[in-house]
C-alpha cells in the first residue's frame, strides 16, 4: 500500500504504484476500513467513499488496494461480511466489524496516536 500526492494537490491515493508513491505506515488503510465501519456496515464502494469525504477529499483508497484489504481483514477474523442488495439495486458485499475488528481499532488507534505525536515531535524539533 502506498499512498502518492498529486502535483499541486492535496489529494493522496492510497493503492497507487505510479513513480511519486511513497510508502504508508503499514497497517493504516486497515486502521480507516476498521473506522469507517463503526458508523454502520458498508460494500466496498461506500467505506472507499467515507474515507474520501471524512478525509475532505484529501485520500482516495483505489479498489486495487481496497478489496485485497477487505479480504485479508476478513480472513483475520476482524470483518464479518454478507450479500446483499444495494441502494442502486446491484448486488454488493456488506462489510461489518467483528468483536476482534472492534478491539483491533481500538490497539491500532491508540498505536497511530502515539506514533503520529512522535513524528509530530520531530517535525517540530529545531
């Protein structure tokens, strides 16, 4: 997973292997699948759409990197899933967290949290 901006943008794509990627701290599109999916249960278009506006647009997961995620957090235990239909009437698989994916969110928030303020430290170091 690696995470590119776009010239003269704000915008990062999480998934993209173009030249100007570089990578993301391992585990940080799980940590946002796992917090997107508090809110309620969501297919795949909808948590990649949460995260581009709980973002302010400023991170953009592709399916690329999205679906083979889904699939590993679920293999892991930390997702449960079902088939259903969506609101635009196709059928879609519906993702939800497992009581592991709850507690997982909870180790990994506290984990980035104390990792960001460290990086933070060191940017802000003369």
């Amino acid at each position: 997973m690696s995470l590119s901006s776009v010239p003269h943008s704000p915008k990062h794509f999480m998934g993209s292997t173009d030249d100007k990627s570089a990578d993301l701290l391992q585990g940080t599109l799980d940590l946002l699948i796992l917090k997107a999916l508090t809110a309620a249960e969501m297919h795949g278009y909808e948590i990649a759409e949460w995260i581009h506006a709980t973002s302010q647009e400023a991170l953009s997961v592709e399916e690329g990197a999205l679906y083979p995620a889904l699939h590993r957090l679920e293999l892991r235990g930390l997702l449960s899933s079902s088939w259903d239909v969506s609101a635009n009437n196709r059928r879609a698989k519906y993702y939800r967290l497992t009581a592991a994916g709850r507690k997982r969110l909870k180790e990994s928030t506290e984990s980035w949290r104390r990792t960001s303020l460290a990086v933070n430290r060191i940017l802000e170091a003369i």
